[in-house]
C-alpha cells in the first residue's frame, strides 16, 4: 500500500530552509491571516520526488504498454507537440492582448481553422469547444438557434441511435430537446425502415439526427447518403459525431457525406493528450447557412491581419473563455503540419490493425457483427460468459498483461461488450502479443476460470469497489 504522503512527514523535516531574519509586518490583512498554522507534510524534497515518482510509476499510459480502449482514440500523442505548445511566445501570451500583439498565435488558430475545414469539408469553424462533448452541446445550441432564428419552434426532437456514445443524447437534452431513439438492424447500422417510421410519425417535429460514422461498432454506415436525404427532404439537420473521424480522415469526409455540422475531438485524433480528463479540444464545424450561428469570436484575416471577430449576425454568443484550450490546438496543429498528405495514412493504418485483430480474435471471441471494421470493433463476451466469467473480469486480467483493458459494456446494445481500437501507433509485435493475450486469458477461462476470476494479480491495487467508488467518492484525506 502507498502512504500518503502525510504519513511519511516527519516532524521538523523540510523541503527548503528561509532565511533566519524573522519576516516581519504584511502587506496581509489581518482578517485574512492564518489563525493556526497550516495541516501541510513536513518532509525533505528528495523525498518528496520520491513519492510522486513512485505514484506515477503506478500509472498507466500509452507510453506503459498498449492502450485499445474503444471510443477513446489512445494513440501516442508525439513528443515534439508538446515542445512547441511550450514555446514562450505562446505559453507567455495573455488572452486578453491585443490582436495586433498576437498576430501569430491568432495566425496559428486561423490555419488549424482552414485545415479543419478542409479535413471535414465544412465552411466554417469555431475552435472554442473544450472536449467533444462541450463541441455536441455547441452544435446542438446552433441547431436549436437555427430553427429560432426561421421561427420553426415546432422542432423539438432529435433522433439518435442506440448505439451513440452517452454524450450525445445528454447534450441534445442539456439543450432542450427530446430524443427518439432509432434502432440498430442485424448488421449493427441504423435500421432505414424504423428511421423511416419516425419520421412519418414526428415530421416536422425533428430537428437533427445526431450520427456518428463509422459508428460506435466501429461499422461504417452505408446508407449515409440515404439517411442524409432523410433528413434533409424533412428540413431537419444532420450532425456528425466526429470523435471518430481516426478510421476516415483524409479519405472522406462528412460533407461528402451530407452532414451539416460537425464537433472533432482534437485530443483523440490530432494526437493532443486526453488522460485524466483533459484538457481537450472540441472545435465545431458547420456549412455555409448555419455560419454565422457560430460562437464568438471566430478568428479571421483581412488586410493582412489576423483577427478576431465577434459580429456575427446569430451567434449562440460563447461557450467558452478566450480562445479555448489554446496549448491543445498548438498540439494539434503541429501534428496536423507534421502529418501533412500523409494523414490519410494513419486512418489506413488504423483501420488495418483493428481489421487484423479482429480476424486474429474472432475464434476465441464472440463476433456480433463479423464484417470489415473501421478504426475499432465490438466484441462480445457471451462465450465466456456461459462459462462464468464476466467481460470485466476479462478486462482485469488483461492487466495483468500490462495491456490496459479495452472499453468494456458499450456500446450498449452488445452484452458483455469489449470495444477494441488500437489505433494506428501500434506495429505488428504489439498487435500480436495482444492476440495472444487474449487468447491466453480464453483458453484458461476453458481451464482454470479461477485466475481469471480473481485478477488482476499483478496491479498496485487489487480488485476495487467500482460502484462504491463511483457514487461515494471520497479522496480528503483527515487528519484527525
Ligand atoms: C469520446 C467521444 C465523445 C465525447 O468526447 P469527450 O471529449 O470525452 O467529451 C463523443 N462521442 C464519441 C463517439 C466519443 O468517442
């Protein structure tokens, strides 16, 4: 067990030594003064170094061993974004500087703009969107102000999946409307017929249909173009999820596809870090008639000066401080230059080794959906399942491989689901000790389930209460 780092204070040990001269008179309001010293742990700065280093050495990252959680795009994020978002011309600007102070910062953020559109094929862009789900919620703000704006107020439901990632139907709740949820057919896409039904029985009560694509089976979804005429015949939008844009970027993209407005997670696939909650980047894109519902202020150029404009005719006003996650969007945007033409490449490369593991897999795994996946695919632990061992007890085990476990139960509609992305980062060794990984942990589930229902063995921690965790979270640390 790893102490607090409380319980290796010291009485009298200290990090640094101040002068001896008593400090004396502050500028301090009385009021405000400490009136007993501070709880703080009272211990040398090597051992202080000690003690983060050991914490982190118990973390898990992309760095540690292979990461194919499902969804969450875990590829190596290059070190060289990292050392340009930490340029002092950057890292020492204050927002609030005048645009002509700034003309390179601003400069930077109008190009990722440019690229962005031309990756999504959309017209216009917002960078202020801070994570993907803070980009859904813009996006479904500038449909409900869209329709406002023609007096439509009839439209007050979107249609969604069942298959979406949680966040979408939430955002479109936060902003007020209803969802209907559309069904999967047997192949894992959305089932034409019952889109069909909804809107005969909704009609001019939709307003969007929320997609992503490929979607969270990691299946693209083939009748885009049908569903996008759909949507369009009856007036309503169509938005695109584009947390998953890693299996197509480059090769399509959701204009062709016949979307009108778009959020992209830089921090799954422009390569900018997405552990521990952020922060993240997810700026919104969108087609000519929904522009100038945009947040301000988008950053423009004219006359040679980059700028930032705020008049825009509808604006949904701002989501966010500034410019948003400014480092994030350096990041991004030096892997975007860094990848150049070649950004198509890593989609390519994605795709293949998900397809690869996936064919390696599929004997000892349950496959719901056995056609050629996109970036990531969806396994079902039902075979395991019949023999007493549960998909997160898998997972727990994989740990003991030092491999972190895939996203396990979603999408939703697959029991005992294990949702594999491993990314384009990953060669061929790494993909091939994950199979036999996998294939290990089933063949003692025929043999000895008891390993596996006990792991992990080998992790700091052992098996945690995951519930109690999640709705009694508890990290003060008392002293009393
Ligand atoms: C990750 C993800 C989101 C949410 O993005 P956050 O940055 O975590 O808010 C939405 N949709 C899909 C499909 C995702 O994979």
């Amino acid at each position: 067990m790893t102490e607090l780092i409380f319980e290796k204070s010291i009485k009298g040990m200290t990090g640094i030594t101040l002068t001896d001269k008593e400090i004396t008179g502050t500028f301090i309001r009385p009021e405000f003064l400490r009136k007993k010293e501070p709880v703080l742990p009272q211990i040398s700065e090597l051992e202080v170094m000690r003690h983060f280093k050991e914490l982190s050495d118990k973390n898990f990252c992309v760095e540690s061993g292979f990461y194919p959680l499902g969804s969450c795009t875990m590829k190596y994020n290059p070190k060289v974004n990292e050392y340009l978002a930490s340029l002092e011309g950057f890292t020492q600007l204050h927002p609030l500087q005048e645009d002509r102070d700034c003309q390179g910062a601003l400069e930077l953020m109008y190009k990722l703009q440019e690229a962005l559109k031309e990756i999504t094929g959309m017209d216009a862009i917002t960078l202020q969107g801070s994570a993907g789900a803070h980009g859904e919620l813009c996006g479904m703000m500038i449909v409900k102000h869209y329709f406002k704006a023609q007096n439509d107020i009839k439209r007050t439901k979107v249609i969604i999946p069942d298959s979406a990632h949680g966040t979408n139907p939430a955002s479109a709740g936060m902003c007020g409307f209803e969802i209907i949820k559309v069904q999967s057919n047997e192949n894992g896409l959305v089932d034409i017929s019952h889109l069909k039904e909804l809107f005969e029985n909704n009609k001019d009560e939709i307003a969007a249909i929320m997609l992503t694509n490929p979607n969270t089976l990691g299946l693209f979804e083939n009748d885009i173009l049908q569903i996008s005429e759909i949507a369009h015949k009856n007036g309503s939008l169509l938005y695109y999820d584009g947390a998953n844009l890693n299996a197509i970027m480059g090769i399509t993209n959701p204009r062709v596809m016949g979307f009108d407005i778009v959020h992209l997670n830089l921090h799954k696939t422009f390569a900018t870090p997405h552990g521990g909650g952020g922060p993240g980047a997810g700026p919104v894109g969108v087609v000519e008639k929904l522009k100038e519902f945009l947040p301000v202020p988008v950053i423009d150029f004219k006359d040679g000066l980059y700028f930032r404009k705020y008049e825009l005719k509808h604006t949904i006003g701002k989501i966010k401080e500034f410019q948003g996650n400014f480092g994030v969007l350096v990041k991004a945007y030096s892997y975007i230059l860094m990848r150049g033409n070649t950004l198509k490449n890593a989609s390519c490369d994605a795709v293949l080794n998900a397809n690869y593991l996936k064919e390696n897999l599929k004997d000892s795994f349950d496959l719901p959906y056995d056609r050629p996946c996109m970036h990531e695919f969806v396994l079902s632990g039902d075979w395991q399942k019949a023999q007493g061992v549960h998909t997160l007890e898998i997972a727990k085990r994989l740990m003991d491989y030092k491999i972190h476990p895939p996203t396990v139960y979603f999408p939703l509609i697959v029991s005992e689901a294990m949702m594999i992305e491993p990314t384009e980062s990953e060669n061929k060794a790494r993909l091939d000790n994950f199979i036999a990984a996998m294939k290990n942990i089933a063949k003692e589930i025929n043999e000895n389930p008891q390993e596996t229902l006990s792991a992990p063995h080998n992790t700091p921690v052992n098996r945690v209460d995951e519930t109690n965790a999640a709705r009694h979270l508890d990290l003060r640390y008392r002293n009393e």
